[in-house]
C-alpha cells in the first residue's frame, strides 16, 4: 500500500511496492512501467465493475435491498478500515491512537466540520448513483457519467479562477456533444427497458450526481488547503459524517421500511460485493494510481467505458445501435484529449481541477518536476493532498 503523510511524502509497502532507491535505474524504469499497467487494469476494472455490479445487483428478480442501507454500510466499512491503517501507523498503541484522534478530531473540530458539506454531498451523490443505475442501462450511465468532468472543470474556473486550454474547453464541448447524443438514443427507445425503469429519473439523478462530484471536489480544494492530518484521517472523519448523515437520509427516505423489514433485508453476495466495491474501492484505486498519469487515467476511464458496453450488451441484452456508438465515441475522444499534458506552467495551475474529474489519485508529477505546493485530488469520498503542517504556514513570531 502506499498513503499520503501528514507531511506530504509518499511511503510504500506491501506487495507490489517498489522502493526507487534500492532499484539501479534500468529496474527501476521497467518496474515503474509495469506498476502504470497494473494500475491502468486495477482503474478499469474497478470503474467498469461498480456500474456493473450495482446495476447487476438492482436487476435482481426477487426482494430488493435498500439502496440507503448498502450507503450506510459502505461508509461504515470504509470508516473501520481507515481506523485500522491509522491503527497500524501508531504501531499498535492504543493510547497514542485514542490521544491522536482526541487531538485531530475533537480539539481541531473546526476542521472537522468542514468535512460536514461535503460528506453530505457524498452521501447524497451515492444515493443518486443507485437511483440512476437503477433507471439506466450501465453503458448509458458510464457515458452519461463523464459529464462530472464538465462540472469539475466549470466549478475550478467559478471557484478557484482556474484557466482551461483551448484544447479542454473543445473537449468538453466534445464531451457535452457526445453524451447529448447517447441521451437522444436513449430516449428514443434504442433498447427495450423493463416497465419499473424511469430514464427520465435516471438521467436527473446521473446530472444531480456530477453537480454534486463537481462541486465538492473543487470545495475540498477550496476549503482544505493547508490542513493537517493523513489521507486515512480525512477518509475516517468522512466516514463519520457520512455514516452519520446516511443514517438520517436512511430514516427519511426508507425508515418505516428498514424497520419493519430489517437494516439487511435483500442483502445477497451481490449486494455485499457491491458494498465492497464501494467501500474498497476508491481506497484501493488511490493507492496504485500514483504509478499513472493523467493519460493513462483518460485510457482507464475511456477502457472503463468499452468494457460496461460489452458487458452489458452480454449480460443485460443491452442494444448497441449506431447513435451510441457515434456518442460513447466522441466522449471516449474528449476524455482523453482532457487528460493530454499541457505545458509545465498551465499543467500546474489545472493539475487538480483534472484530478478531481478524473478519480481519487495520488498524482505523479513528471520527471525533474517538482510537485505544486498545497494540491488536492478527489474522486467520490476520497481526498488526497500533501496536509502541509499548519505550524509551517505560521511567520515565526505571527
């Protein structure tokens, strides 16, 4: 594994992590080449499997889960597992772990309530993505989805005065054309639809969710730079809030429900994949994806997109008619011509804004480039920046 100090600096274990110093340069090229592979699949795989997995699991003849329950317990899961990395970091002790958090959660609560905003944002997004899945084919939603890049971008430049290239702004006009096109197909009924499958619902609920993307990964940046604390810490502090909050949204939406059925009620091996993917995998893609780029993130997501349409084309008889094809193609184009470098000093000013649309990473910079002070990255749940020490933000003597 490898996380983000509170320091900034990247430590690596675990199996598949590569320490750069004890490697000769030869080695350690190839071993990084292979590690961008690696992560390249690891992003694919798990971008297509969510959609599919959800959609899978929502199509299910028989009892249906409730979508509140699998949110609540995909923030809880996520929760326990930062405790137990923050657990391991202290070496086990207890009490260093108590006094720490004591420390980082309830004596520093002012920033612990700016995670508020944006875990409710994220509790609500999540529920919105169950909503649309279940009213959308899982290639339409995949396609649809990209949209959260548009709004990324948009909200930098209202936000945070962020300029985009000639290059970004045609590839969103491409990406805003493309996914145009796959909603005009749908709606002109290119696949049959099971009666219960509103796409009208399903595409409100798609668009609310890259708002909701949009602007919070652009608040986290806002609102965090500077802070202290880990990548696991923030996750933890998240993964109260959004327990917390999913549990409200729970008893609002489905409480009579949940009650008289049960909190695990439909829950299935596919449900409980789903929950795990949720729960897991953003975490997991930010680990490996420091080995990659934002190219390789473009092919990820463009990949991610060719996979749902095979897969469910196979599994759901999904159609794939000439209108989808001409508009998954065209975002597949933008989102890779999105992610293309741009020169060192533009490439620095956009670096986040790119990282927020584009998934939860730990962002390499190019070789000889030093990395940009107080960045942040997020996709979903996840938040990744270099935490600078607040001490170090402080003039001596202020």
């Amino acid at each position: 594994m490898a996380a983000v100090g509170a320091g900034g600096s990247t430590a690596a274990a675990g199996p598949g992590a590569v320490s750069a110093g004890s490697l000769q340069p030869g080695n350690a090229s190839a071993a990084h080449r292979r590690l961008k592979y690696i992560s390249l699949a690891v992003l694919v795989v798990q971008n297509a499997s969510l959609i599919l997995s959800i959609r899978y699991a929502r199509t299910l003849p028989g009892d249906r889960f409730f979508a509140t329950t699998a949110v609540v317990m995909a923030e809880v899961l996520k929760g326990v597992t930062c405790l137990l990395l923050l657990f391991a970091q202290k070496r086990g002790n207890v009490k260093h772990l108590i006094l720490f958090l004591h420390e980082a959660v309830l004596v520093q609560y002012v920033d612990t309530l700016k995670l508020a905003v944006p875990s409710l944002i994220y509790t609500l997004q999540n529920n919105l993505q169950y909503v649309a899945i279940s009213n959308l084919p899982a290639a339409t939603f995949q396609v649809t989805y990209q949209l959260k890049i548009l709004t990324t971008a948009l909200f930098s430049v209202l936000m945070l005065n962020r300029s985009l290239s000639r290059l970004q702004w045609a590839s969103l006009l491409l990406l805003f054309t493309g996914v145009a096109i796959v909603q005009a197909q749908q709606a002109g009924g290119g696949s049959p639809r099971p009666l219960d499958q509103n796409p009208g619902a399903g595409l409100i609920a798609v668009v609310a969710s890259c708002l909701s993307s949009g602007f919070a990964g652009v608040y986290f940046e806002k609102i965090l730079k500077g802070s202290s604390g880990s990548v696991w810490l923030r996750n933890l502090q998240l993964g109260l809030f959004g327990t917390a909050l999913g549990l409200v949204g729970l008893w609002w939406a489905e409480g009579t429900a949940v009650a008289h059925r049960g909190f695990f009620f439909g829950y299935t091996p596919a449900v409980w994949g789903v929950v795990l993917n949720q729960a897991f995998g953003g975490l997991l893609v930010a680990v490996v994806v420091k080995y990659a780029d934002n190219i390789l993130k473009g092919f990820a997501t463009s990949l991610s997109i060719v996979l749902s349409t095979v897969a469910s084309i196979r599994l759901f008889g999904f159609h794939l008619d000439p209108l989808f094809a001409l508009g998954a193609g065209l975002v597949i184009g933008a989102v890779y011509l999105y992610s293309l470098p741009r020169s060192p000093v533009k490439a620095i000013a956009s670096t986040s804004a790119s990282a927020a649309a584009s998934g939860p990473c730990i962002h390499q910079q190019p070789p000889g480039q030093p990395p940009p002070p107080q960045l942040s990255s997020h996709r979903g749940d996840l938040i990744t920046e270099p935490f600078l020490p607040k001490l170090l933000t402080k003039v001596k003597g202020s």
